[in-house]
C-alpha cells in the first residue's frame, strides 16, 4: 500500500523538485496548472515514468489520466488500486 508521503518524496526527487518539502504538497492540491504545485505536460510524461519505475504502475487510458494525475491523493488511489488488481 502506497502512502502519499512517498508518492511526493518520488515527485520531488523524479522532477528534480529541490526547493519544495513533502508537507508543502497537500495531499488534495492541484498538482497541475497555475492553483497548485504547477506541472506541466513534460512533467506529465516523467511522472508517467516514475509510476512505472517506481511502482510498477501503467497509466494505460488516456481519457481517465486528467483524473489520474489530478491530485497526490487520486494518484496514490490509482497506483493501490492498480497494484492489488496485478497482485
């Protein structure tokens, strides 16, 4: 079971986020866009590859990933659920 605390831990060291703390990221932020933490599409993509290196996660439907990668807390969701479905 994935805690949020480790998926921002790999956040922060997978987008090379050197000036912010896991407890600056709240748990229901935006991670996307000028309200939160301010991703963009490039982030996306290296997130995309922290899933599967990490967690050994897969974002295969596209039209789902918006609410995927809303928040910590819908992407810990998504990696949990993914990861009791392969288990």
């Amino acid at each position: 079971m994935v805690k949020t605390n480790d998926l921002k831990e790999k956040i922060i060291a997978g987008l090379g986020l050197e000036d912010i703390e896991v407890d600056e990221i709240e748990d229901d932020m935006a991670l996307f866009g000028d309200d939160g933490l301010g991703l963009d599409s490039v982030d996306a993509i290296e997130l995309t590859l922290i899933l599967e290196k990490e967690f050994g996660v897969k974002v295969t439907n596209m039209e789902e990933s918006a609410n995927i990668f809303s928040t910590a807390n819908t992407l810990v969701t998504y990696i949990n659920e993914q990861q009791e479905l392969n288990a």
